[in-house]
C-alpha cells in the first residue's frame, strides 16, 4: 500500500514531475517509420506536451512543439520541406531542433538578424530503429538508444501494433512484472468468455530478480519444475516501462496522466529453408480497444491486459490495495523506482542508461526463444511449441490485424492466408 503523496510520484508524468523528469532520460518509442510513409505529418501527445512528429523531404526525422511561435498555428497542418517543418499560417519554417530558420516576411520587408531570437520552439531528438521512430525527451547529453539484441536477429517477420488506453501508464507497467494474471485473465477468464469453465495450470512458485535492465520474473506452474524454461531463463520487465517475452516487446508510453500508448514490437523467424528472409517495411497498425457499441474487446490477449488497467481507474488509487505474496515483483519495482526518483533529483543517471556506444550497440537480454529466433526451425516443428503454433494460426495479441498485414505474414512463413 502506498500512501497518495508516493502514488504521485509514481504516476505524474508532466513537464517538471519527478517522475517526468525520470522517463525523460530514456529513449521511447512512439510510432512506426511506416507511419510517416505517406503522411509525413503526425501529431503526437507525450508525458503531457503536444507535439507534432515529421520527416522531412531531406529523410531527417523532427519531433517539435505543435504550436508555432508566431502566432499559435498548429503545426500539424505544416509542410514539410527539405529541411524541416514549415507552418501554413504565414510561412515560418522550423528545423529538427526547434529553431525558428525562416520569418518569410521579415526577411523581405523589416530584415534584422535578431528577428528569430526567441522564436525557437521545443525539439527533440528522433532515430530510428527496428522500424520503430524513437524519442529522446531529456537533459544533455543525450544518452545512447540501446540497440536490444532481438532488434538484431534476421530472417523475421515484424510488425508494429499501437493502441490508445485511458489510463495511466504506470498500472500498464505494473502488469509487466505480475505473472499470476496469466492464469487467470488470459486462461481462465478468457476460456470463460468462449464458454467453457476455466481450468489453468496453477502457479506454484515465483522469483523475481534485478538486473541492470529490469527485473527478471521466473515461474513454476502445475506440471513443471526448476527445469522448464519459464523458470531458467524467465521474462523480463524491460526498465523503465516495457516487457520482453521472447518473440514481442511491449512498451507503456505515457501520452499524459491519465493515458496511455501501448506500443508492440513483434518478431516471428520465417521457418528453415526460407531464409534468407528480408522485410523492406515492418508494417505499423492500431488496435481498436472498444467496439462500434463502446464496449470493451476482450478476444485478445493485450486487449485483456487493458481491461484490467483500465478497470482500476484513470489513476490507479494505490492507497486502497491489500498486496500480497503474488506482488513481490510489483514491490520490488516500485522500490526501483522511488531509488531512481533519487538519483535524477541528485543529478545522477537512473538506472539502465547506457552511455558506452560499444555496450549499447547490442543489449543481450534473457530471451526463452532464443534458439527458435536466432537458428530456427522446420515448418513442421512449428507445431510442438505452443506459442509458435498459437502465432501461426491468427494473431492472438491484439484485435484487429489488417488482412494485408496477415497476409504478408503468411507469405514470409509459407502458410495459407
């Protein structure tokens, strides 16, 4: 149980929070390249600041304030040019980094080299990285995007899943480091949803252990023992807001207090005999969360996920929770957390920063599918793992895959659409 002041300092994400400050350190995903594809312009809203994201005719990436300096205009109405982001309002131009390049008028009529002082707007770093468009919100100097070993593996399918959640981000976290809801939502109750009464493999025992980018979560369910991979090698709760499971990554963006954007990265290796296997663009989609009669989705595994962060509130009221064994890992996090907190307000790097461009340069993780996704196997062999079965007959994270997007799977694995 935490008492309302610390459940702020874990929940408030805006300009000049603690916990703004702390997530500003760290490099996050925001959108797919392929979503600047065709439209160049995407208005975005991050940790509580209106943004627009661009890429200009140049192929440079810009993260910028949506409001021009001029006069307010909105900048997701702007035009890209070979460099940069030009408002429609009365021409001013901006570049990646904010500043204020051109006032049209001013330079012909009243020219006055001081004319842009003052006008520049906030800008961010972007790059780009396994097809995903990452951001860097922070202090100098900038910190390296660490370069995850799975964003390096070859010969795999990808794609880019976004959904909107209205909630804050850090009850979708949470979920990162609790494995008994397996059992539960995404076996019993959804075997209840189809009707039928739910009967998973019990839990039987977990541990829960710290590295240096996050916490490794390790269980014995029914039927297992300390052999079984989901306890020699675990899942990870990516620091400071994802989850590795071994053939996704899951991030929980904060968009501002009280929403969220889920962002999914998924590999799947084409089977033996495919390779060489190249995707020229990892497709980028969003998943509906409610139905055209406003109800929440619960087929799908993450549409679940969202039931139940969404279920404790906007802002989850931590001050009324009664934790038990099951939330060490939970815990054990948020004393993580409160230790960053520190650090930053001491003007040190939280944890996980990477500054050592060698050491980013491929970030190994604990990673149960290891053997499957670095060497792979034989089509028919696909059927003996439960997860790869489960991925090859219909996409069961997310609601909502485009039948295109399924399509180009089922080519690149050799299957029937």
């Amino acid at each position: 149980m935490l008492s309302a002041a610390r459940n702020e300092m874990l929940t408030r994400v805006g300009p000049g929070t603690p916990m703004g400050n702390l997530l500003r350190r760290y490099w996050m995903p925001v959108a797919g390249a392929s979503d600047l594809a065709q439209n160049r312009i995407k208005p975005v809203r991050l940790m509580g600041e209106d943004l627009v994201l661009y890429k200009d005719l140049g192929g440079r990436y810009g993260l910028v304030a949506r409001r021009c300096s001029h006069r307010g205009a909105d900048l997701a109405y702007g035009m890209v040019e070979e460099q940069g982001l030009r408002c429609s309002y009365h021409g001013w131009k901006f570049d990646e980094a904010g500043a204020c390049i051109e006032q049209p008028y001013e330079e012909i009529a009243n020219p006055n080299p001081k004319s842009r002082d003052g006008c520049a707007i906030a800008g961010y770093p972007v790059r780009e990285l396994a097809g995903l468009l990452w951001v860097y919100m922070g202090p100098q100097p900038v910190p390296e995007l660490p370069v995850f070993e799975p964003f390096t593996y070859r010969n795999g399918f990808r794609e880019i899943v976004t959904a909107e959640v209205p909630c804050n981000w850090f009850q979708c976290q949470e979920n990162s480091i609790d494995p008994v809801h397996f059992e539960w939502m995404h076996e019993n109750w959804s075997a209840n949803l189809r009707g039928h009464n739910g009967s998973a493999a019990r839990h039987l025992k977990l541990k829960f252990e710290e590295f240096e980018h996050g916490f490794v979560y390790r269980r014995i369910r029914e039927g297992g023992n300390e052999t079984d991979p989901n306890w020699t090698v675990g899942r990870v709760a990516l620091w400071p807001n994802a989850f590795y499971l071994g053939m996704h990554f899951e991030w929980r963006v904060p968009v501002d207090d009280q929403n969220t954007l889920s962002i999914s990265w998924f590999f799947m290796r084409v089977p033996k005999g495919r390779e060489p296997y190249v995707q020229d663009e990892v497709p980028a989609w969003v998943s509906p969360v409610r139905d055209a009669n406003g109800q929440w989705i619960v087929s799908h595994v993450v549409n679940q996920d969202i039931v139940g962060w969404v279920g404790q509130g906007r802002i989850a009221d931590r001050s009324r929770e009664n934790l038990r064994s099951s939330d060490l890992g939970i815990v054990e996090m948020r004393k993580r957390f409160f230790a960053d907190l520190d650090k930053v307000a001491a003007g040190r790097d939280p944890s996980g920063i990477l500054r050592d461009p060698q050491a980013a340069s491929c970030v190994p993780l604990p990673d149960i599918m290891r053997k499957y996704n670095v060497e792979g196997v034989p089509l028919a062999d696909y059927d003996k793992h439960p997860l790869m079965r489960e991925r090859l007959a219909g996409f069961r994270h997310h609601y909502g895959q485009p039948a295109e997007v399924r399509r180009a799977f089922a080519e690149a694995m050799g299957i029937e659409g």
